[in-house]
C-alpha cells in the first residue's frame, strides 16, 4: 500500500514537472510575440503621454488664524452658555471649528459657484487644454469654446446645454484642480490648485484663500449684527440687575467679534507660505505611463500565449 502512494506521489510530481517545462516551451516559443506586444504598447504609451499637456500645481501653506478674543469668549461660554444658546447667540468654540468649517465651505457647491461667477471663470476650468509657455496664455478647445466670440460650442445631450452649470463646474474643479488638507497634529492648512497654466493656477490660489476669508468674515459680522439686535432688545425687555449684567456682557463679546473682523483681512487663515508660479509640472507621469503600459502589455501577452497553449494542448 506504501508503495502504491509513493509511485501516485511520485507521478504527480514528474506531471508537474512535465506541465512546467510545457509552460516554459510556450512561453518561449511566443517569446517574440510578447517582446513585440510590449514594444507596441510602450511606443504607443510613449506617444499619447508626450501628447498629455502639463499640469502645474501652486499651493499655499496656512494656518488658522488666531483670535485675540478666545479666552474671554471660552469664559463666557463657560459662565453662559446656556443663556446663550436660549437667546439664540453662538459663543463659539475656538479656531479649529471655525477653520473646519472653512474648509467645508471651502468644497461646498454654493461657494465654489460663487467663486465661479465672480471670477468669471468657466472657460478656465471647463474649456481649458494646455498652455502656450512662450507668450503666457491658457489655450482653449475650439469645439468645446469661442474664445473670441465667448460662445460655447461643446455638444452634449438634450437634458444639458453647451455652457456647462455650475454644478458641472463644481464637480470637475473639486475633483480635478482643487486641492486642500489640513494636518491633524499641528493644523496647518495647505490649500493648492491645478491648471495648464501655472499663472492661473497662483491667481486661483490666492483668490481662493481671500473670498473663503472674506466669507467667513461677512458670515460672522453678519451674525454678530443680529446677535447684538437680539440682545438689545432682550436688554431693553428686563429689570433684572443680573440679567441686564449678562446681556451687556453678551453684547460686548459680539462688539468685540465685529470689530476683529472687521479690520482683519485674513481672518479665518493666516498665510504662512504664499503661492508662487510653479517652474516644475506637477503632472503627467510619463514615465509611470510609459512603464505601466509596457508591463500591461507583457503581462496580457503572456496570458495569450499560456492560453493558446492550453487550448492545443486540450485540442490535441
């Protein structure tokens, strides 16, 4: 019985081996098939990434700004926060909130159309495809946009029109140009943006980084005016002693997150590191391109030639 399974053992292991050298013969006989398959597919990767436009990227290191007033807000909170809250005022919890928030807004669709449209810049995001280096200036699809004549040309289905929406804006800049992070241990901001042109990609940034402080700025004037309305009134309504204390102290607060920002310009991010022209692409990886397509092309060729062999194999 022994003997049996050593000579089962012993045929399975010469099948393998047998299997093994078929595998090896099939792969050299088809050796110029793979070595034609990968040059085709590295000169044809070659070829369509040298045709890729480059892509800089400008970036902005920031930090959250820092308010003056957080001590005394953070007792006020503290001593009356549940006064507040029935009043209806927001004391706040410090910067981090108000830099997450940022951030968020930052992304949102109703800032980024805002952006959009006030900056005028669709064709930019929508129309754009490379960059004449020489004299500086974005170049335009002409079967997606006139640029002389400011018309949209691109065609799409019926339920779209040719000049895109701002949704579609906000869907392709979010994904493709925008970038932002913020780095959990020390909270520093970086907020970059992509584009052909390295110019506008500096412009973006720092016209980015100011509407986003500026509407965060307006957002809190706006709700300290109504928080300081609120309170008065309340004010004028009672003859407690100790409430009318802490509605003027309420008050004061909301005076004082007027004034800050009111006179700060960066008032939700400090900049500690601007944005500058970029003087190195950002993108494509060619050379990643180059090396992907030619290991897909072996590998595909490969499984051709094992699967040829196997077929004569079993036709046989």
């Amino acid at each position: 019985m022994n003997n049996q399974n050593i000579q089962v053992q012993q045929a399975a292991i010469a099948d393998d081996e047998i299997d093994l050298k078929e595998l090896f013969l099939a792969l050299w006989q088809g050796k110029w098939i793979i070595i034609g398959t990968t040059l085709i597919a590295a000169v044809v990767a070659v070829v369509y990434a040298l045709s890729l436009p480059n892509i800089y990227k400008s970036e902005a290191l920031l930090a959250p700004a820092e308010d003056g007033q957080s001590g005394g807000l953070s007792a006020l909170a503290g001593q009356f926060g549940g006064l507040a809250s029935f009043a209806g005022v927001n004391l706040g919890s410090g910067t981090a909130d108000k830099t997450t928030i940022a951030l968020e807004l930052l992304k949102s669709r109703s800032f980024i159309g805002e952006f959009v449209t006030k900056h005028e810049l669709k064709p930019l995001i929508m129309a754009a495809n490379g960059w004449d280096q020489a004299n500086n200036k974005v170049l335009f699809d002409p079967e997606i946009y006139d640029v002389e004549n400011y018309v949209w040309l691109r065609e799409v289905e019926a339920s779209k029109r040719p000049e895109p929406s701002l949704l579609e804006v906000h869907e392709k800049f979010t994904n493709e140009f925008l970038s932002v992070s913020q780095d959990k241990e020390t909270g520093l901001v970086k907020i970059g943006v992509k584009h052909y042109s390295p110019t506008v990609a500096k412009e973006l940034t720092d016209k980015l980084i100011a509407q986003i402080n500026s509407t965060m700025r307006s957002n809190d004037i706006s709700d300290a005016e109504k928080s300081i309305d609120y309170l008065t009134s309340a004010l004028n309504e009672t003859s407690v002693a100790d409430m009318q204390k802490v509605f003027y102290q309420l008050i004061e607060q909301q005076q004082q997150t007027k004034m800050l920002a009111s006179v700060r310009d960066e008032y939700s991010l400090k900049t500690i590191d601007p944005a500058v022209v970029a003087e190195r692409k950002n993108g494509p990886k060619r050379a990643l391109i180059c090396i992907f397509a030619a290991l897909l092309g072996s590998m595909l060729s490969t499984i051709f030639i094992l699967i040829r062999s196997q077929y004569t194999k079993s036709k046989k």
